[in-house]
C-alpha cells in the first residue's frame, strides 16, 4: 500500500468579494433613503420698538394681503416688475435715492415683498426701511 501523505492547503478568506458586497450595500441605501424636510414652523412678523422717523420724502410701498402694490397711497397698474420700477422712478422724481418704507401686510406673499426689494436694488435705491408693528407690552 501507498500511503502518500496529503498537502494540507493553507486557509486562504478572500475579502474582495465581501468587501465589494458592502460598498454596493452602502451605495444602495445612500441612493434610496429619502430626506424629508417636514417644517412645521410658524412664523410670526416681527415687532420693532425702534425710533419713529417720519420724513416728508420718504417713499412707502405698500403691499396688501391680495398682493397689490401702493406707492404713496396709489395703486401701481400691475405687478410686473417694470412696472414697479416705473412707477417708483416717476415717485422718486429727481431724487437720487429717497428714503423707502415698506409696509406689507402679514398675509402678502414673500415674493411680493422681494419684488419691491428687486426694483428698488436696480433702480439703486439702499436707503431701505420695514415697517413693522410696536410690540404690546408685557403684563
């Protein structure tokens, strides 16, 4: 009888094949997870106790709660962005940059509010104020 001793095989765990098995894992549950930004927050408009300043050539636009823009108590034809800008030149006469007052309603949408801020930027105007509401006092 031949008995020939058997080479015994050296135990060899290739890693590769579970590696790349958890890269595709990872990858798969960073592509399918969903991020939802669910904002539940209320906002409030703020209130200001600051000094009142009242000039007479102060230009106020206002914006009501139906999205309509006044300049100086008139009410501008439309909401176009030109015609913003218009109708603010033709206020502003042959002042270089008059002081603006923006008062708009709570219930006026930010875009409304961003539009006067965008014709007043290119017509150049800076000297821009918000009104706001005085705050109740405390008890």
């Amino acid at each position: 009888m031949n008995f020939k001793r058997r080479k015994t095989e050296e135990f060899d765990l290739n890693l590769t094949p579970l590696i790349d098995v958890v890269f595709l894992l990872l990858i798969f549950f960073m592509v399918t997870t969903t991020f939802d930004r669910e904002t539940q927050l209320k906002i409030e408009l703020p209130q200001a106790s600051g000094e009142r300043k009242t000039a007479t050539e102060t230009l106020e636009i206002s914006v009501d709660m139906k999205n309509r823009f006044f300049i100086n108590q008139k009410e501008v034809v439309n909401s176009g962005l030109e015609t913003i800008k218009k109708a603010l030149k033709q206020a502003a006469g042959e002042r270089k940059n008059p002081p603006l007052l923006i008062s708009a309603d709570g219930q006026a949408t930010h875009q409304s509010v961003i539009t006067v801020l965008d014709a007043a930027a290119q017509l150049g105007f800076v000297n821009i104020t918000f009104a706001a509401n005085e705050p109740k006092p405390e008890k």
